[in-house]
C-alpha cells in the first residue's frame, strides 16, 4: 500500500530501474528481516525499516516484480520503531531488528510461524502460542569475532598520535590506529570489519576481554590471518561463558601454530580475569568460511567450562555446539517436559541429539533413553555428561539418523527431532511414519522446514500446538516446537497389523 501523495508524475516504467528514488509505506517484515512495501504493485525489500514506517528509498537491485532497495529517508517513524541500544546498529551486520522493539519483534516472529504453517505446510488456524523469551539484550554465552589489521582510509579513522595507547573501556566502534588489531563483526552487506569493544547482545561479563585481547595481541606482535593471501596466523577470538556458574573460555583460531609467548600469556590471561577458567588453541589451516578447525589445544587451565543446564551439569569446550541463549533453552525444555507429562515408563529416542542437551534432562523422566548423532565429538561429550550426572539409562549411537533410524531394534513411545536448518530427510520422515511412535516432539530453527516436514507426517500424526522460542532476539531468526500425537485413524491400523 502507497499513500497516493507520494507517487510522482512520472510513469512507473520510467521510475522502475536502479537508482530511482520512491516514497513507501513499509507494511510487513519479511522473514530475513527487511522491511516490506508495495509500489505501483510491486514489491520492495526494505533494510533497517519497519511496519509502518513511511520511508524514501533507493532502489538497488531491481527485477520485474520486486526490488532491493536502501533505505534514505525516514519521513515517518512507526511506533514500532525504537531507538538502538548499540551505537553501531546502523552499521554491524551482527543484529537486523535494535531498531524494532522486542513486543513488536516477538509478534512477527509468531506470525512468521503461523504463516509456514498455514502456506506451506497446509495447516488451518494452527495452534501457536506467543513466543517464549526472556532478556533481549546481554544473552549470548558465546560470542565469535573476527580478527583484522586497521587500515588507514575512508571506512577506518586514525587516531592522532598524541592519544593514549589504551582508550576508555568499554566502548564501540572506537576509532583505530592504522594496523592496530580489531575485531567484531562485518558490516551489513560487506566484508568490512566494525570494529567493537563491546557487544550488547553477548553477555557482558565477556566484554572486558574483548576490548583487552584485542591490545594484548597487539603488542605481543602476532600476525592476524589475510584471507584474500591466505597468510598470516590468527583469524578469530572466541569467547565463551556458562552464564549459571561463570566460568569462561578464551580461544584462539588460528590458520597455524607458533604464535610466540602465548604460552605466557594465556597463564597471564587466567591470573587477570576470575572467571576465566581455561585458553585453548583451535587450528583452522584451511581456506574456508568455516570457524573451527578439528584440532583444539589447550594451553592454559581447563579444556572446558562447567554449566548448569536444567538442573544437570555439562562441560563445554571451545568448539562443542551449545545452544547460545541458555535461559530460553532451559524454559523450552520445561515446556516439552510439561507438554509430554512423562510417566517413567516411556522409552525416548533423540534423534540429532548434539551433547544431549535434550537427551539428559528428559532421560530423568524416562526409563530409558537413546540419542542419534553424527559427529563422534559430540557423542563423546554427551557419554561424559551423561556419566558426569549419573545418568545410567541413557546410550547414544554414532552415525546419521537416515542409517539409524531403520536399524533401532526398539520400538520408541516419544521421540524428539531437532534437525539442521534444511530439516529432516524425507527417509527418516518415511521411517517414523512406519515406526509410529505415539508422540513426536519436533525442535526446528526453520518454519518453513518444519511446515513441510509437518505436512509430510499429517497421513498418521495430529499437530497439537506450537511453541516459538526467541533465542535470538535482534534478529528475524526464531526456533519452535511442535508437538504431535499418533491419530486415531493411524492407531488403529497400527493395532489391525499387530504393531501396539
């Protein structure tokens, strides 16, 4: 919808081509996070706006129907529409939505939901609930930067020499010396760094030590990795903390070892910060996007951090994949344990089951327990915390769900997916379809996914409700679980087969 006032005279041909500038009324969020709008029937992606802004644009990528376009001027601002709590919102690539406020955030974010559902998976008036969340800001327990050389020019600002070495912590974005280290995230759009030495997102007990390694590594000397040469050592500083106990982790990615003095350093680390527990080394020689290598050292303290999670304790190293928004995490596995009301006699199988982040804390609810997943790591971890907890009923298996799932010799009451982004594979789908489990419990980060996933399962299984998880508020992302029961049609065959 355009306001008729800001059509201009001009043909729409003449007006539908890049670089032309348009007035907008933004109507809806897509769900990568742009802002919405029509124009002479057409549709424009919007960055940085929001439902009922009244906006100008530029517009950049434009195809027949639909065009990307940057946003120039706010004519009017929605009352959606907050004022950043990040100085560099604007800029970092890091959060899409600090200028939209968290209600209105959670509200597109169950609309998004309930749209899959319905568009996709078929489903009418699905039963979703409002999003679960806790706090907006200072909740990722684990936060991955980027390591770069400052330089001198349009995007950077030197510093004049008369400054002092060491500016006022913590600040954002502060300006640089020329070839002194940085780190942050990429600028929307780019592969410009921003500079940070504090990140509002991330749990702020981590931001001293992102603003202060950052000088530690520049006056030990070390050489930051450039990707374009595919040379120098250090890419990346990760940092990591159980946000119930404290501890912390400090790593280092690095393309190849030798970075001198560390050994030194990392002890000089632990006696500076309480919390910090252990320094570790990750090796990462290859020219990928990816983060982590496969090869961790530890070089000072502990390999890994203890963490309290739903009443149970885990150790998380470094690279161990832990879900980054503790306290929305925790309050999901009380709704599934709420929803399900397990009696004690039921077997559970956890398919994709990670550490057993799921897997442990239902296991105490159950009589026995088996957890699918294909990385031997990850298996590893979930053995010892399983034992580091007592937790005597529960195996785990090493491989794909796909190869599993077909050979499990028993027969589960419940059991629980949570599968990658692309969802679960049509066979695992098929598999449990013949398996018939009484209930499913399906974790996804993927609306779309699981509503096809959803519709698949629709032959045996009734959809019962829907609960959206915000573990990334700032941002479109959102993760649900839905829950499922074996229908009345479905029980019966399986009876007629003599499958019960």
């Amino acid at each position: 919808m355009v306001d008729s006032k800001t059509v201009r005279s001009d043909s729409s041909s003449s007006l539908w081509r890049q670089g032309e500038l348009v007035d907008l009324l933004i109507t809806d969020l897509s769900d990568s996070g742009d802002g919405v709008g029509r124009w002479e029937q057409r549709v424009i992606f919007v960055p940085d706006t929001v439902t009922g802004d009244r906006v100008r644009v530029r517009l950049m990528h434009v195809k027949p129907q639909y065009a990307h376009a940057k946003l120039q001027e706010l004519l009017e601002p929605s009352p959606h529409r907050i004022r950043p709590q990040c100085i560099v919102a604007d800029k970092c690539g890091g959060c899409q939505w600090q200028h939209v406020s968290y209600a209105y955030q959670r509200e597109v974010k169950r609309n998004l939901v309930v749209q899959a559902l319905e568009r996709i998976g078929g489903l009418e008036q699905p039963n979703v609930d409002s999003v679960l969340h806790t706090a907006d800001l200072g909740y990722r327990n684990k936060a991955t930067y980027p390591l770069r050389r400052a330089k001198s020019n349009g995007n950077q600002t030197q510093l004049p020499r008369s400054n002092s070495r060491k500016p006022k912590l913590p600040v954002a974005d502060l300006p640089v010396v020329n070839n002194s280290v940085m780190a942050g995230y990429y600028q929307k759009g780019s592969h410009q760094l921003i500079n940070l030495n504090q990140c509002p997102i991330q749990d702020d007990r981590l931001n001293p030590l992102l603003a202060e390694v950052k000088q530690d590594i520049q006056q030990r000397g070390w050489s930051l990795y450039d990707e374009t040469l595919h040379r120098g050592k250090l890419r990346h500083l990760s940092l990591r903390i159980g946000r119930h106990t404290g501890e912390m982790l400090l790593t280092l990615v690095t393309k190849e070892p030798g970075l001198v003095g560390l050994e030194a350093q990392a002890q000089e680390w632990l006696n500076r910060y309480p919390g910090l527990v252990g320094v570790a080394v990750n090796l990462n020689p290859d020219r990928t996007n990816a983060i982590f290598g496969s090869e961790t050292r530890t070089i000072a303290g502990r390999s890994h951090l203890h963490e309290l999670f739903a009443g149970l304790t885990f150790q998380i190293r470094p690279d161990t994949f832990f879900q980054v928004n503790t306290e929305v995490a925790e309050a999901l596995v009380q709704v599934i344990l709420d929803e399900l009301h397990l009696q004690g006699t039921e077997m559970l199988l956890d398919a994709y089951c990670g550490v057993g982040t799921l897997t442990l804390p239902l296991a105490q609810q159950v009589k026995t327990a088996i957890g699918l997943e294909v990385q031997p790591q990850a298996i590893e971890q979930a053995t010892l915390n399983a034992a580091l907890n007592h937790l005597d009923n529960v195996t785990f298996q090493t491989g794909t769900v796909e190869a599993l799932l077909p050979q499990l010799a028993a027969h589960p009451d419940v059991v629980i997916l949570d599968p990658p982004r692309k969802g679960c594979d049509r066979s695992v789908l098929d598999t449990l379809l013949h398996m018939q489990p009484d209930r499913i419990v399906y974790m996804s980060c993927n609306p779309a996914t699981l509503a096809r996933d959803l519709k698949h399962l629709s032959s045996a299984y009734r959809l019962t409700r829907v609960q959206p998880a915000d573990f990334f508020p700032q941002t479109p992302h959102v993760e649900c679980v839905a829950f499922l029961v074996r229908s009345t049609e479905a029980r019966d065959q399986r009876a007629e087969d003599g499958r019960v």
